[in-house]
C-alpha cells in the first residue's frame, strides 16, 4: 500500500509519459459510507435534551416559534411539499486513500499508467491526506488518484449513505441564502433560508482581500510578462493595516429549519450538517500579496499556484495563515501550529518550474549569524549595501559581487531577475563545502525471500516478474547501478559481472555473524549487466522451485545486503514472505498472544503495537549512517509482525508496502505498479533537512519517517515526492501587531543524476492578536493532518479508546474555544461552527471510522497511522 511533481529544472531526467500496460490491472474497491455521526459531535450541543431526528414524513410543521429578542419565524413548507433534493454528493475518499503513480492533471494530460482505472473526482473539502506505510504526512490526495481502500480486498461499503449515514438535505449545503449575508462569507458558504444568530455590520475595506483562489475565474491562464513583486518585501518594510475586523467571523448556524418536525428547539438538523462538495473547476492562487493574508485552497482542489513570494502550499502548509502575537493567545484558541512539508511534491504541469540558482565557487548567500538563506522576505538597506534577515533580524553587509542599487520604492531593481528575491520557492546549486563525499550514485539493491512459503504462494515469481518489467523505469546513465540477492534460511549474492558468461551465486551460510563474500562487483552499472540481470531474474523461480527450506534469516539478509551497499550507499528494496525466524534479527509469533488479550479485554493489548526487541532499531541506525534507504514489500498470508520489522523504513526514510492476504493472481499487478513508482518517481538520496523560524517561536518536535542525530537536522538517506514531515511549534516570545512571521525549509540532497542541491521553501505570514483572525485563517487540511499524525503518535502506547478520545477532545476544544470566544452573542442552542474549520469534525469522526475499518488487525492499523503520507 503505497502512499504520495517530477523534479523541476534541477534534475533533467523528465518522467516518462508511457509505460508497458499493466498486466493484471485492479479495479478499484468502492468507497466506504460513512456511520452516523457518533456521540462525540452530539456532545456539542449546549442547551436541550436529546430527541429522535425530524422524521422525514409528510407532516405540517409546527406553528410559529419565537425567540426573545428575534423576530418570528414564519412557518416553513412542510418536508413533503418541498422538491425533491439533488442526488447527495459522491462520499468522502478514505483519508487513507492509496496512489501507485504519479498525479492526473486535467484530461489529455499524460499520466504514467501505474494503478487502477480512474473513479469520479475527489470531492471538495474531502479528507485531503492519503496515509499508506510511508514516510511522514501527505500534504493531499494527488490528482487523478484512486480512491482505493487501504484493505488489501477492498471490500463492500457498510453503508450506501452518503457522510454519516445522514439523510440528504432538503435544502443543499452551497444554495446562496435567501436573507442578509454574513461579513466576509459568499453565497456558497451560507444555508438558504437558516435563522441567522447575528447580523453583522456592513464591511467596507477588510483589513486583508479574499483569497485569489475564490475570485478568480476557472481556468485563467497565468498571466505573462515580467512578475511583479508585491509590496512589503525586498527593501519596503511591511505596511500594516488600519481597519478593524467585525466583531464576529462567518458561522455554520446547524439549527433545524423553523417548520421542520423536530422534539426539541435546540435540536441540531442532520440535514444541515456541513458537507463537502465536489468541485471540477481549476482555480488559481497566488501565494503572497504584500502584507496580506491568503489562505489556500483546499488540497482535494486542482489548483494552478503561481509563486509570488511564499512557496507552493503543496511544498509546504501551515496550521494556520496567520501567528499570533503572544502564546497565550495561541494556547486559547487551542489549535496547534504546525508545517507540513512536503519538499518534492509533484507540481501542476501548467506551474512554472522551481528555478536553479548557481553562486558559483561562494555558494548561496546567507545570513551570517542564523545561517538562514536568501529571500524575497530579507530587506536591503543603505542603496543596498546592507541586508537584514527576516528570522533574526540581523544586519549583513551585501557582499561586492551581489550588490545593487535600490530603486525609489526601496527594493533592489535587479529583483524581477533573481529568482532567490522574487520565489519562495528556489534550488541552490551546493557546493564542496556542503559535501563529505562525492554525490553517490544512484543504486538500487533488491533483496527477495526464496523460502517454501514464498515460491508455494507465487510471491518469488511475482516479484521477479515485477522487477525484470520495472527496470526499464530505473534513471538512464552510467551511474545507475544494481544488485540482487536472494536468502532462505542463508544468503546468496550474485556476480553480475559482463566479463562472466552467466551470473554467478556466491553464498553465505553464517546467518549470525554475517558479512559480503565480495568487496566489488556485487553492485554493477545497470549498462553493463541488463543481459545478466534479466537472465538472473528469469531463472529465481526455477532455481528454487524445490526449495524445502521454510526458515527466513530476514535481518541477516538486510545486514548483508547494506553491508555491501555502505561505499556508496542508496536504495534496499526487500521483498518478505514470512516471519524472520532464522539468524539476527529473527522473532517469534506474537500472534496468539495478541487474540488472547484482546478476546479477554487486557487492557495492555496495545503493547503488542510496539517493536519486540530493539535488534531491528539498532540496525536501522547503522543503515542510516550508511545512507542506505529500505523500502519493504510484504507479500505475506500470515503474521509477519510489522510492528517490528517497519522500524526498519520508519528510520531510514522508507516505507512498508503490505499485501495481505497475498494473491498471485490479484496482487501481481499491483506489486508491479508499486515498484515501477517507487523507482522512477522524483527522489533524492543522503538528504538533510533544517527548518528555521522567527525568534519568538521555537521547533518543538520533528515528525515523520527519519532518523535525527543532531537536535536541529533530520537526516534522510532516501528523500521522495510522496514524503512528508510534520514540524511543531511552540511559542516562548511576543510578536508586535502587523509584524511578520517567517518560516524556512532547507533540504539539502543528491539527485538520481549525481547533482547536490539545496531545496530552500520560504513562508511568511502577518501576526494578530486577535482571536477571531487566527480561527478566519486557518488551514483545514493541515489541522486534519495533525489530528490524524496525535493519532499515529498515541496508539503504540495507549489504547485505541483512549487515542479516539484524545483526538475528538482536540478538535471539540478548538471550536468550544470558537464558540466561547468569538461567536457569544448567539443563542445558547446553537451549534457554532467557525467558516474555515466547519468540516473539521466530518474529518475527524468520519476518518477515525475509516481508519479502522482500513485495517485488518490492530498491528496493520497502527502502521499506517505511525507513517501517514
């Protein structure tokens, strides 16, 4: 189950627009319904006993109610005089949706053949983060993804309602009202004909415009020519704004229709629950305009980014749009600041391409007290002589070279030619000082298990088929090399040499103390042995078509191979069948024990989640310090423990791929379609990662599939475009109202062609110290993300009750918070919603529920939170 922008002009290699077609492709399972909405969002309700839903009968409705301090409300039509509703919209994408190839942009546009048929578009505003056994946290559902179970069958929907199990409404989520607007909201964010709580004054000049995404017509072009700089950077100190917010923000008011057969007044109307809608429109969004704030579109959108300052929402997110001013205020509103980053993601194809900056022998002009790179958000001074960084406020002298004059309006005229002034988004060419070594080759081991179980099953067939067809994928050049190797109860490598007539096994029978029979030509230029390589993986299945040996030296096999890897580092793709049982590394089922506990309600069940010894951790430590990334295939029909064997990936920026029960027949293709994506899809290798901040914010904690060394790097020994990392923050400074906050990603790795580069991504957003501001600017994508990563975090540790309470408690205390602060003036019956997190809860139930049902035991379900992407 795999998780999810080609290389820009940094790397040369375009992906290919064709492959084979796919030998036994997989239809998509239908998507799962949803269960009525739990207990948990029940609990919202302030005021009002419980009562039975409107029944949706033909009945008068009641007669006028009257609300102190209201106007009455006449009586509504009765439910079965109104029309017919239109047919509900299609349901929520499973958050853990899968993808085996890269994104579908739009129709005619090319798309590697890698995974099932497509299925209808991902509706607006449906859970965006696809969560496989990867790395980190996606940053949202790739376009032209299949929505696919995470199950491996799939398996019928428990129920063909749609969002919950809720009735369709009589009068849709999205039909423009019919009374007074709210400020700052649209006709498509109100409910047509819903007692309104307040009414708020008209608004004449918001302190900051709507996001460009809302105003811009579907399928504008970019517009050409020279860009313009916004004002507020590059030598201009950022203005501030006069104007005043309204007292109140844009609510989902979820009282029932007056009319509407309802027991009690207070009752919430399933049928006006808020719902995501679908959206096929591309729309466009500029990512900064001066000192005003812009929220992005939702990432189930297709959307065209056009780099104005802050970098592509899709390379890096924040939890909210804008920062607050003190960390009381961040700790009132009780939602979390976070990144989700994201640096490889894939671009839209009509996005202009990252640009690639050369310094030359000098390297990449930086900050000389914070280290932190050149960007549009640094300001010059003195006719340019001097620059002050934007993180620490520091003043540098510009060095000879780089010096320009300033123009009238303060910024350096030169800044519409320099990419590094002008992006948030640029790649630094590195040079040797940010080197140890010469950049590794790009080298790819494959490991596979020839023990009975897995060639009675067909999974060594299946797997040699899959990479004999998939290394035509493999990076074109002489420094792409390969390796294969085999193991049962010992190890067999191959002399893949062109100088032999055919391969040649050497074996290692010591599965204990293990070592490579060979110091060279166990990994080859893929030019030199294509010939061999394809005979080799030819003749696997008939070598061992008799093997009787049903022992798996799994960990001996990893060790060996990465020992081999360890002059040059790269990728270790293993494909396992069986429970290590043989040599290091091997463990015994804990498979019974865990039925056991959980049949007789122990309480300690979850313990079973966590590893079984720390054999495997230690190892994953010394691959990372190799540069060695393992991805692992588990084609197995048994009990494998992957509780222990993920540590593995989990610190060496891999990833778990897992086909359970395994099907020669039905998995085949799919193996393949995972494979061929896993080795020709935009990566890196022997990656660094550094995420710098404003002084006043401090990082809190690292998230996602590394390992850490260093308290402020993450070292990555494989870095690809479906890998995401979560970063937290917290607060230990005050900001000043208007002042700007800024954020800055530095990723440091080596191409599949042997290029080191420096991948630098830049946000910067206004502070407030305002409550409402914070919830008006918040990012539903991201706060989902960090629901779900509180999620993965908690369950090896505690039980599954305990985690779902804690992640419902996070979302309910961010909009009591809501509620309470910002929205008083309302009826104490009313559910409150703020307009930017009105989905929040559909999220969090509505995914929970999904989680589960994705997982075929408890173990599987814990590893494909604890590696969301």
């Amino acid at each position: 189950m795999a998780s999810s922008q080609s290389f820009p002009s940094g790397v040369p290699r375009p992906r290919p627009t064709s492959f084979p077609p796919n030998p036994n492709p997989i239809p998509p399972p239908p998507p799962f319904a949803s269960a009525s909405l739990p207990d948990a969002m029940q609990n919202l309700q302030i005021a009002g006993p419980r009562g039975p839903p409107p029944s949706p009968s033909a009945r008068p409705g009641p007669p006028p109610q009257t609300i102190p301090g209201r106007p009455a409300v006449p009586p509504q039509p009765s439910l079965a005089s109104r029309p017919l509703p239109p047919p509900p919209p299609p349901p929520l994408p499973s958050p853990l949706t899968t993808t085996n190839g890269p994104p579908e942009f739009g129709p005619g546009a090319p798309r590697l053949p890698l995974g099932p048929p497509a299925t209808p578009p991902v509706p607006q505003g449906a859970p965006p983060f696809s969560a496989s056994l990867s790395a980190g946290l996606p940053m949202g559902v790739p376009y032209g993804a299949p929505p696919t179970s995470l199950h491996p069958r799939g398996g019928p929907p428990p129920s063909s309602q749609p969002f919950g199990g809720l009735p369709a409404s009589s009068q849709p989520y999205g039909v423009p009202p019919t009374g007074p607007q709210l400020y700052g909201s649209t006709p498509s964010q109100q409910f047509a004909g819903l007692p309104q709580p307040f009414t708020a004054p008209p608004a004449t000049s918001p302190p900051f415009g709507p996001p460009m995404w809302l105003t811009q017509p579907a399928g504008a072009p970019l517009t050409s020519g020279p860009m313009q700089t916004p004002p507020g950077m590059l030598g201009v100190p950022p203005h501030t704004t006069s104007q005043q917010l309204p007292p109140a923000l844009p609510v989902m008011n979820l009282m029932p229709l007056a009319g509407a057969q309802v027991s009690t007044p207070s009752k919430i109307d399933p049928n006006q629950i808020p719902r995501p809608m679908p959206s096929s429109s591309v729309v466009f969004f500029e990512t900064y305009l001066g000192n005003q704030v812009t929220i992005p579109p939702p990432a189930t959108n297709e959307c065209i980014v056009r780099d104005t300052g802050n970098c592509s929402p899709r390379l890096m997110r924040c939890t909210m749009n804008q920062i607050p001013c003190t960390g009381d205020l961040l700790s009132t509103s009780s939602m979390p600041l976070a990144l989700m980053i994201q640096p490889l993601a894939l671009p839209h194809p009509e996005e202009e391409p990252i640009q690639v900056v050369d310094f030359g022998e000098s390297g990449p002009l930086r900050c000389s007290r914070c280290k932190a790179y050149i960007n549009p958000f640094m300001r010059f001074i003195d006719q340019g002589r001097q620059f002050i960084c934007n993180l620490c406020g520091f003043t540098n002298e510009t060095p000879r070279d780089y010096y320009c004059n300033l123009g009238p309006d303060g910024r350096r005229r030169d800044v519409d030619e320099r990419a590094e002034l002008c992006r948030g988004t640029v790649e630094f060419v590195a040079t040797k000082e940010y080197m140890v070594r010469d950049p590794m080759p790009a080298v790819f081991f494959f490991l596979i298990d020839v023990s009975m179980n897995a060639i009675q099953t067909g999974a060594t067939a299946a797997t040699c088929s899959a990479i004999n067809q998939a290394i035509v994928d493999l990076p074109e050049g002489p420094r792409t090399m390969v390796g294969v190797a085999t193991f049962d109860s010992t190890i067999h490598f191959y002399n893949l040499k062109h100088s032999s007539q055919q391969p040649l096994m050497l074996i290692v029978p010591d599965i204990q103390d293990v070592y490579t029979p060979l110091h060279t030509d166990l990994i080859v230029a893929l030019s030199e042995c294509r010939q061999h390589l394809e005979l080799l993986l030819n003749s696997i299945p008939s070598m061992f078509e008799k093997n009787a040996v049903a022992e798996s030296a799994f960990g001996a096999a990893i060790k060996a191979a990465c020992l081999a890897m360890k002059p040059t580092g790269g990728k270790l793709l293993v494909f396992q069948s069986v429970l290590p049982s043989a040599g290091v590394g091997s463990l015994s089922s804990r498979e019974a024990e865990g039925r056991t506990n959980v049949s007789s309600g122990d309480k300690d069940v979850h313990k079973l989640l966590q590893p079984a010894d720390k054999t495997f951790k230690t190892m994953a430590i010394e691959f990372a310090e190799f540069q060695v990334c393992v991805d692992i295939f588990l084609t197995t029909q048994s009990f494998v423990d992957i509780a222990s064997i993920s540590v593995v990936p989990r610190t060496t920026g891999g990833q778990v791929y897992y086909y359970y029960p395994f099907s020669a027949l039905s998995d085949s293709g799919k193996l393949y379609n995972d494979l061929r994506w896993n080795i020709s899809r935009p990566q890196g290798f022997e990656a660094v990662m550094r995420v710098r901040c404003s002084e006043g914010l401090q990082i809190q904690e690292y998230s996602g599939n590394f390992c850490k060394r260093l308290p402020t790097d993450v070292d990555l020994p494989g870095i690809d475009s479906d890998k995401t990392i979560m970063v937290t923050f917290k607060q230990d400074d005050k900001f000043q109202e208007g002042a700007e906050c800024a954020f800055q990603c530095a990723l440091l790795y080596t191409t599949v062609y042997g290029q080191r580069r420096i991948r630098v991504l830049n946000l910067s957003f206004p502070c407030t110290n305002v409550l409402s501001n914070l919830f008006r600017s918040a990012d539903l994508d991201a706060q989902f993300a960090y629901l779900l990563k509180q999620a993965a975090s908690g369950i090896p540790t505690s039980p599954l009750p305990q985690v779902q309470e804690q992640i419902t408690n996070t979302c309910v205390n961010s909009l009591h918070s809501y509620r309470k602060f910002c929205a008083t003036v309302s009826p104490s019956g009313q559910l409150i919603l703020p307009e930017t997190l009105k989905l929040l809860p559909l999220y969090t139930l509505d995914g929970w529920r999904k989680l589960l049902l994705s997982c075929g035991d408890f173990i599987i379900f814990c590893f494909h939170l604890s590696s969301i992407d």
